[in-house]
C-alpha cells in the first residue's frame, strides 16, 4: 500500500523541499520517493537512484535520518491489522 506524505504545516513544507544534498540538489522530498517507490533501503540505494551524499559526503547523516525515519514509518505500517471488508 503507497502511503503519500502531504506536509500539513509552513515548517513542513519547508522541510519538504529543501535540499538535504546541495553538491547534487537533493531535496527530501526525493529521498522519501526513491524509498518509498523506488524500493531503496540502504544509504548505496539512494546514493545510486538520487546521487544523493555522492559528493562531499556532508549529507550523509541526513540522508541517513530520512532513511531511518522512513524504514520504521514502514515497519510500522506493515504491523498494522488489515481487515477486508
């Protein structure tokens, strides 16, 4: 199941779009699609879907925060009790 993530707030939205890699423009927004619909699930996935943290390296612990973040949203959402009506 796609679950989209729609930014509720100024400070999210914000935070949505802005790069998290500079050297190669890389905005969250993109790492969360290359998880969630690109199937990445490693740091070298997203590296070679986005070029996200193939630069200077910088962004690395960035990267790796949206990662996380996004790998237990989606251990989350597979725990949950599915009833087919």
């Amino acid at each position: 199941m796609l679950h989209l993530y729609l930014p509720t707030t100024a400070v999210e939205m914000k935070n949505h779009f802005i790069n998290i890699c500079e050297c190669k423009s890389v905005s969250r927004s993109e790492i969360i699609k290359s998880i969630r619909t690109g199937g990445c699930q490693t740091i070298i996935d997203i590296q070679n879907i986005t070029g996200a943290s193939t630069g200077c390296g910088r962004c690395k612990p960035k990267v790796l925060e949206v990662l996380m973040q996004e790998l237990r949203r989606k251990n989350s959402d597979d725990k949950q009790l599915q009833i087919p009506f």
